[in-house]
C-alpha cells in the first residue's frame, strides 16, 4: 500500500525518483525500493515524504482513503476507515441516518451534549 500510495503522489507533483528522494535526503534506490514494497522509510523519513508529498503518514500507510470529486475527478481529502464504519453502520439506521444528514454540524453538536453528560 505504501509502495503504490508514494509512486502515485510522487508522479502527481511531477517528481522524479531521484528528486524525491533529494528532498527527503535518501537515494533514488530508496525511493525505488519504497515504491516497490522492497524497502519500508523509517519513521523520520516517513514523516518526511508525507510532508513532501503534501498528504498524512495515516495516508501513506494505507489508514485513509482518498475522497474523489465524481465531476472533475480530484481529490478533494481523506477519510480514514474507522470514519468508513461509522458511515455504513448509520446507514443500517436510514431514518436516522437522513435526519442527521440534514444538518450534520447540528446533530453533531447534540450527539456530543448528549455523550458529555
């Protein structure tokens, strides 16, 4: 997962192996063997491609999923898949569901009263 996730923002921003891997202070053999699942960047250096490459280490290490607007086919974020499960088990509620669909900032602040309590 990481391999693929680096490679595609890696080719996103128009860089090269060997730039990347400058701007992370690693070889372009490393980037390679990161892109290809041969190598795994220590926490520093994933810290430093997230940073890099402008997204989360949760993303790279495969925790979130991209968002993609339907229309023009760009990313638009993340959501992580602890955020997916929530989603689908509200949806097994649909009237529930589509009542706090209607005004999620409102049903969140009153879900969060209620919980506080």
């Amino acid at each position: 997962m990481i391999g693929k996730r680096i490679r595609e923002l890696r080719a996103e921003r128009g860089l090269s192996q060997q730039e990347l891997g400058a701007s992370i202070g690693v070889t372009k053999v490393s980037i390679c063997g990161y892109e290809n699942g041969t190598r795994i960047p220590n926490l520093e250096k994933l810290i430093k491609l997230a940073e890099v490459l402008e997204t989360t280490t949760d993303y790279l290490l495969g925790r979130e999923i991209p968002i993609v607007n339907e229309e023009n086919k760009t990313s638009i974020g993340w959501i992580s898949y602890e955020d997916v499960g929530l989603i689908l088990e509200l949806r097994h509620y649909p009237n529930l569901y589509n009542k706090l669909l209607k005004d999620v900032k409102r049903s969140a602040s009153i879900i969060n009263k209620r919980l506080m309590k």
